[in-house]
C-alpha cells in the first residue's frame, strides 16, 4: 500500500505526534504475568473487546494453549482504551505485552518507527500459515515502506450499503445495482416513517476519528474532497468538502436515527437490528451480526455497494491484524499464537463451535470458497469480497494524495486531527453549530499540521 515516491512523513516527526496519541493510561482488566512483562511459556496480548475478539479468548486456553503449552494472558479493553494502552508500550518499547491488535492505520506508522517486529521471517519459515490466501489489499495494508509484513490481519471488512429488503418491497423501493448517494438520499425520505418509528438511515454522528469521520470521509472522497492534496495544503474549506459534509449532514438530519449525534457503530448496529431504520451504510463486518442465528432482521436484508458520486467506488479498506511489539521477549511463542489466530485452522474452529456467521472473515480467500461459510453468508459474502477488493487506499478519490487511506489519513497527526474535526462536525448534527463554522474551525486545525508536511 505504501508508495515509494511519496513524500513520507519522517520518523522523528511520528514519534514526537506520538505523543498526541499518548493519552494518560486507562484503567483496564489487566488479567496476565504484571508489569514486567511475559516470560516463561506465556506471552501477554492486549487486544479490542469486539465480539470476534472475546470469542477468541474463550478458545485459546482449550485449543491454543493445550496444543502449544504457551499460555495467554490476555487484556480487553474498548477500542478509545486499548489505542491509548497500546501506544503507550509500543512507543515507549516497554515490552509488557508480545502481542496487540492494531489496524492498518497504525501499523505501517509503528514500523516506520521501528515498534514492530517483521514477519517476513515467520511465514517464510511457515507454509502451513499459507500468506498468498490472504487478501492481496490486506497484505498491502499491513506491508512497511521496506516492503516487509508487520501484521497479520485478524478479520477484515470494506463498507457498504444495508437495507430492509421487506420495507423496500412494501414501499415499491427498488435499491440501485449501484446506488449514487443522491438516490441513497432519496429512498431514506421515502423509507422514513414506513413502519411506526422507523427513519429512513443509520449514519454514524459520534465524534471519533474511527467512529464518525470514518463513513463521512468516504463520502468526501467521492463528492471530490480530500483532506489535504498532493502538497499537503488543507482543503477541509474546500467547495466539494463542504458539499460533502454538508450533504451527511442534512440527510442524517433529516432522516437519521434519534439522537445521530452520539450514534456509532454499536448504535446503528442496534438501530438495524431492532427494526428502527430502513437503511445503514456502515462495516460490511456489520453483516455477519445482523445475520446471525437469532438476529430480528435475519434473512430481510439487501446489500449493496458503498455509494458513489464522482468515483467508481467508495468503500473503505480496514482491518483489526496482529502487530509483535519489536521488544518482545517471546517474539517466536508471539508468532505461534498471532498464525494460530489468523489461520485457517482457527475460522475451521469457529465454524464448527460457533456457527459459520461469527467466523472472521474478510482476510482469507479460502474462506470464501468454503461451502459451509458461502451457505451461512449466502447474503453478503460476496459483495463483502468485492467491496475489499476494490477497495483504493492509495487513489481514493479523484486526485493524488499525499499519504495512502481511504477512510483515515495515514499519518500520526489524523487520530488527534479527526477526533477534533469530527467533535465539530457531530456538534453540526446536533443543531447546535452550522457546517460553515464547523469546517472553518477544522480547516484551522488541518493547516497547522500542513505547515509541517509541505515542501516535503
């Protein structure tokens, strides 16, 4: 994923924005070997508290840790927490855990600054493990500017558009092959209100760089805006980011779910499962949930690609992967659990304990060609593949970049910069600010940070 050519931000300048990520360390439900780090047959793993992920910890100790011997000690803790944790041990190399979830935004960044230990060297010296079955744009994600592999993606997904094909029915809505967002905007005002207390779409209003600004920066993308171009001059106040924004805006508005401003991804989850909206563009790892043995909406929805406007495509590229902090002392035991995770063995596993939907998919071609996981995700399991696929992390939108990222930008600066961008623009949806005033303040906070890339 990473460009050679482009002017990279340099080490020095992503550890000292380290910092911005370094917030005070959070209390969390340390479970492991304290604060000294793992030793012995154990390694320490600090990781999300997504389902997928606290599905794992219930089947380490009765399958890893019986046919290894190398026990787990695991911390769990909410997306905002474990970052902040994360951080902190990486950069400071402390060594504390061997293992940590992180995405494809901050592992090509921790490599360049030398957090990360490579994997090229495990997977050569392991077949079994199969890394050409991994999703071509997954590796590319996870590669450093050196070309090496620094993670192993645990899941991945892409985004997409969900609607209630029941509602569409008895409304005589028909969704689009391809849907435009104009037309997503349309059948939201129609859909609104088709069943009592139904709105027509869920949109992510909750401030977050990965919550909020995660959906509405692929509809700048298409919309022709991007935050910075090719010279890393800030373009928020540009005329096709504010139409953009603007647009997410009023539809959420107009007809989003209730209360849109505090609304993330578990909120719109919520929303759709409960029958509460027509219509979510969001995750396509969303889908698995909504279709799950038991879920109200099983077997009622439709899927569609991300909505465009001026691209041929939108949706985003993400995935929760594995990193080896450079410092581990059992960077060998480290790598047996982080192959044994993202193996084929371990989705065969989840497959047979706990259905076909809750396996992690979204990284493995060959999961995709299993007939027990193509019946369960008959609905979604191929669009899911082609909207990874398709996905552009280094050309996006309709002009040059200046650092790779669909949904983010890849630089150590974005996490601060889009948290603080989207508490202006969720404040836009609540009403209380407009969205002239909302991307006049965050065009101020992005050319501080252009006044450090450009030239570069």
């Amino acid at each position: 994923m990473r460009t050679p050519s482009r002017r990279r931000p340099r080490a020095t300048l992503a550890l000292a924005a380290a910092g911005t990520l370094l917030a005070p360390l959070l209390s969390g439900c340390w479970a492991g070997a304290g604060g000294t780090g793992s030793g012995g047959d154990a390694i320490n793993v600090l990781m999300v508290n997504n389902p997928q992920m606290t599905e794992l910890q219930k089947l380490t100790a009765a399958h890893f840790t019986k046919d290894t011997g190398i026990k787990v000690n695991f911390t769990v803790l909410p997306e905002n927490d474990v970052r902040d944790k994360i951080s902190q041990d990486f950069a400071n190399q402390a060594g504390q855990y061997d293992v940590a979830t992180l995405s494809n935004y901050e592992i090509p960044i921790y490599a360049r600054n030398g957090w990360l230990h490579e994997m090229d060297t495990y997977v050569a010296k392991d077949p079994s493990y199969d890394e050409q079955d991994v999703l071509k744009p997954m590796r590319q994600s996870l590669t450093g500017d050196d070309g090496k592999l620094y993670g192993q993606p645990f899941y991945g997904e892409s985004s997409f558009l969900m609607y209630r094909k029941d509602v569409f029915a008895a409304k005589g809505l028909t969704m689009p092959a391809h849907p435009t967002w104009r037309q997503v905007a349309d059948l939201a005002a129609k859909a609104d209100g088709a069943r009592p207390g139904m709105r027509g779409i869920c949109l992510r209003g909750l401030p977050g760089w990965g919550e909020l600004m995660a959906p509405l920066t692929t509809v700048v993308n298409t919309f022709g805006g991007t935050w910075f171009d090719k010279d890393w001059r800030a373009r928020l106040d540009s005329p096709a980011f504010e139409k953009a924004t603007k647009f997410y805006v009023d539809l959420v508005r107009a007809h989003g779910e209730s209360g849109a401003a505090q609304s993330g991804f578990a909120e719109c989850l919520n929303n759709m499962t409960q029958g509460k909206v027509a219509m979510w563009y969001d995750a396509t790892s969303a889908a698995g949930l909504l279709e799950a043995a038991g879920s109200p909406v099983r077997g009622k929805l439709g899927y569609a690609p991300a909505p465009v406007e001026r691209t041929r495509s939108s949706g985003w590229l993400y995935t929760w992967a594995w990193g080896i902090q450079q410092s581990s002392r059992n960077p060998d035991k480290a790598w047996k659990f982080v192959s044994w995770a993202s193996g084929k063995g371990y989705e065969q596993l989840v497959g047979e304990t706990s259905g076909w939907s809750n396996v992690p998919a979204g990284k493995r071609a060959s999961t995709y060609a299993h007939a027990d996981y193509r019946k369960s995700a008959a609905a979604f399991q191929e669009m899911t593949r082609q909207a990874i696929e398709s996905a552009r992390p280094d050309d996006p939108g309709v002009q040059p970049r200046p650092a790779p990222g669909i949904q983010f930008v890849g630089i150590p600066e974005f996490t601060d910069l889009g948290t603080r961008v989207s508490q202006e623009i969720s404040a836009a949806i609540a009403g209380r600010r407009s969205v002239e005033a909302a991307l006049k303040t965050s065009q101020a906070l992005a050319e501080k940070i252009s006044k450090e890339y450009e030239g570069r």
